[in-house]
C-alpha cells in the first residue's frame, strides 16, 4: 500500500471526516473521495494484467481490493455509503464513465468525441450534439485506455490511430467498432468515433413492433428458405441491417455462410457462419481491404450463401455473378428510396466496376440476380417499416418490371381507424411455382387485393 490518510485527505479543504460523512449522507457520493480511491487502485492494481479475468471476475476482484483500501484508509461510512462508493470506484476504473449512458441508449447508433468536452451522437441518422464532457483531456484518455485494451490494442503517440471492433460486454451490450485518432493527428483533441451495433431484432419482434404484418413474414420467410436472392433497401437508418440480420435466421442451419461488412453488425445464429470484415488503409495508406476484395475472395471459399452487409461500389457486380452462378439465396442492402431505385442503383455500382461490362449485360445480370426487393421506409416519428416488397418479373435486358407482393397503404382506413394498412397482392405464377418447388408457399392468411 502507497500513501496513507493524508495522502487523500491532504489535499485541498477535505480533511476533516464529518465532511466525508456529511456529504455522503445526502445520497451522492464525494467525487474527491471517488477520485483517490480511484487512483489508489490504479496504483495497487495492474488493469492489463486483470484483462485475463473475465468481466466477472474482475469486478469481484477490483471491489475485494477498493474494499480493503476503504478499511485500511478508516473512512466512516455507513454500510449503503460503503457500498456505493465501492462500486462507483470500480465502475470509474473499468468502466466507460460518462459514455456508459449514451452506449446503453438503444436509439444511440453512433457516438462521436472530438476532443474531451465536445460529444456528438447519432440518432435515426441525423447527428446532435450532446450535453455529455469527460472532465479533461486526461479522463478521455484514461477511457480511450480502457476500450482498446479490452481487445490488447494500444494507442498512444507511437501508434495514434486504432480501429477495432469490441465485443458485447456490460458497457457495451451492443458491440461495436471503435475508431480512435490521438494529438497531434488530431488537432482538438483525441477523436474517437464508435459505431454500435444495431440490436439484433428477430422477425417476429419486427412484427410486434409493427415493422410489417405476419402475411409479409411469412412470404420472406419462404423466399429466404426457398433460396431467392433477397435485396433490402432503404434510406439511412432505415433498418437494412437489422431486416437483413433478422431474414438470414431462416437460412437452413446446414449451409456455409460467408458474411461480409464494412463494420461486422451481424449475428447470425446459424453455426456454419464465417464472418468477414473490411480493413482501412494504414497510417502509410496500406493495406486496405475492400468489400469488393473480400467478396471476390468469398467466391472461392464454397459457400453456399453470401450476405454482403451493404452494397456500395463495385463490389455489386461480383456480387450479382455470384448470385446468377450457384450462390442463389444471397442477401445484401443497398441504399435506395424505392424498390426500382435498388435495381437501379445495383446496376450503376456494377458499372463502377474496373472490369468493362457493356450497359446491356449489367441489366441483364441485375434482372436475372434479384427475386425480391423489401424497402424499408423510416418514418417522421422513428418507426421503421416494410413499405413495399417486390418480385422482379423483367429478365434479361427488359426495363426493369417490378410486380408488388405487398405495400403499406398509409391513408388505407382500418377497423382501428385510419391507421394505415399492409396491402399483400396476388403473387405471379412464376414466383408461386418456384416457391412450390422448393416445398414452400405464399403462406396461409394472405388476404389479396387487386393490384
Ligand atoms: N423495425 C425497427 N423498429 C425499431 N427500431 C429499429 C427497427 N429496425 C432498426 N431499428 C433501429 O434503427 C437503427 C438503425 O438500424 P439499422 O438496421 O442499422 O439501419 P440501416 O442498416 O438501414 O442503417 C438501430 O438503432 C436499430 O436498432
Ligand atoms: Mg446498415
């Protein structure tokens, strides 16, 4: 044990008990108090060394040692003020402080710290600044610490930049991909950007939370089983990701998977799943890693599916090669406000593509790859939904022919009052047949209009 009493007590006005005892007593702790004990466990304790212990295991550890360290200090405190204490201090050395809030916000998908006192978040897309500040620079760092040594990263002047993904853990239940920049690259400041996943939603929470009806549930569910290649699309924020995570859930538990993403979001629950990340380019520019290389690189790993997290470049020309030539059942998001959008947009990145395609082939490989476009539309008021799903008709080079399968009406009038309705019309034959084929149908309860 370093220091005594004094040590903490010393310092500034704090020295006389009854004012520890006073200001305990009015249910918040005594930040002075918190912030030696704090500093005495750092001293007694080496943090990396504990990054063996699970979390668990830790924080029982972590509390053993701040208890001993209260009674030796003979501090008085009532028991509840013991207590507290004891797990703020732990709290403040091996969790997240002042981010711990923002990360548990579920509607929270982004968090951005330039520098220790100015912290932006992103909500439902758009970005706001917060109240939040860390006291100083140093507590910033301290945190930054914290998070990359969770995965034995290290940033500090010698390596300033750091990117890494985290996984779940009590501060961080969602998981997330941590991006950190240090002075003097950056020049306000540390600069930290976390990206937290999305919360896994299944279908059938979908469905209660009024994302779609049970009629388009169970029509995706069939065509995701049936081995169609599924495109999700929608604006920022609009759920693709979450939908895209929730349709791979009936993909048979016996096939290979290959995932691919910028940032690793999804979690599949299937076993035979190999997840693959995209890699920045180094402090040098090297060594960047793009979706376009991994999905080439997917190609020869035998999958029987690939889930390309979302489509942006080149990449979807591949993409689109693999679901024409063995692959079929894929499923990617592409940003787009309308199911035809998706198409066409799919065609212009694969044009983008460094390999000639004439015009006319691109539409050809679009309207023969994809079976079903589900759009997503985020409302004014944070609702998320499935406004239109659709079968492509159009083969080979035809304009693109979209034939509805479903659509939210938002002026349909309902028993409930004028609510909105999904509107499921009759399916074509073709798709009808091709889920017969492989044992599934429309499902039951589908109540058709006429389109
Ligand atoms: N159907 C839904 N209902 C409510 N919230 C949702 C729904 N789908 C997604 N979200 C939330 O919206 C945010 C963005 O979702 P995400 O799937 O990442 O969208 P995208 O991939 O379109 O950017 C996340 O916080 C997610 O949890
Ligand atoms: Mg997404």
């Amino acid at each position: 044990m370093r220091g005594g009493f004094d040590d903490w007590a010393g310092t500034g006005s704090r020295r006389a008990e009854p004012a520890v005892i006073a200001s305990a007593s009015r249910g918040d702790l005594d930040e002075g108090l918190v912030a030696t004990f704090r500093r005495k466990l750092l001293d007694e304790v080496d943090l990396h060394e504990l990054g063996r212990l699970d979390a668990g295991q830790r924080r029982i550890r972590l509390e053993r040692v701040v208890a001993h360290l209260v009674s030796t200090e003979g501090v008085i405190l009532t028991t509840r003020e013991r207590n507290a204490l004891i797990r703020r201090v732990v709290d403040e050395s091996i969790g997240l402080g002042v981010l711990e809030p923002l990360l548990a916000d579920e509607t929270v998908s982004e968090v951005m710290i330039n520098g220790h006192d100015t912290i932006y978040v992103e909500r439902f897309g758009q970005v706001e600044r917060v109240p939040t500040a860390f006291a100083s620079e140093e507590q910033l760092r301290q945190t930054i610490d914290r998070i990359v040594s969770t995965v034995n990263r290290r940033v500090d002047e010698s390596s300033p930049m750091v990117d890494a993904r985290l996984p779940p853990d009590e501060r961080m239940p969602r998981g997330a991909r941590v991006h950190v920049v240090l002075p003097p690259l950056a020049l306000d400041g540390p600069t930290v950007t976390i990206r937290l996943f999305p919360k896994a939603y299944g279908l059938d929470e979908l469905l209660n939370r009024g994302s779609l009806d049970a009629a388009t549930a169970d029509l995706l569910a069939a065509c995701v089983r049936a081995r169609l290649n599924v495109i999700v699309s929608g604006g920022t924020a609009s759920g693709k990701t979450t939908m895209l995570n929730a349709l791979s859930a009936f993909i048979q538990s016996r096939q290979r998977i290959i995932t691919i993403e910028d940032a690793a979001e999804l979690s599949l629950a299937q076993e035979h799943v190999v997840r693959l990340e995209t890699r920045p380019p180094n402090v040098e520019g090297q060594g960047q890693v793009t979706i376009r290389d991994l999905v080439r690189n997917a190609l020869r790993m035998r999958p029987d599916r690939v889930i390309v997290g979302e489509v942006r470049g080149g990449e979807a020309l591949d993409m689109l090669q693999a679901m024409n030539t063995g692959h079929e059942g894929s499923l990617a998001t592409v940003h787009a406000n309308s199911a035809v959008d998706a198409l066409i947009r799919l065609e212009t990145l694969a044009s983008m593509s460094d390999v000639e395609v004439p015009f006319h082939a691109l539409r050809d490989q679009v309207n023969n790859a994809i079976d079903i476009v589900v759009q997503l539309l985020r409302g004014s008021d944070g609702t998320r939904r499935v406004v239109d799903v659709s079968y492509v008709a159009s083969r080979h080079r035809e304009d693109f022919r979209l034939v509805p399968l479903m659509r939210w009406d938002p002026e349909a009038v309902t028993d409930h009052g004028p609510a909105g309705a999904f509107l499921a019309y009759a399916a074509p034959q073709e798709l009808v047949d091709r889920l017969r084929i492989a044992g599934e149908s429309l499902g039951s309860g589908r109540q058709e209009v006429a389109p």
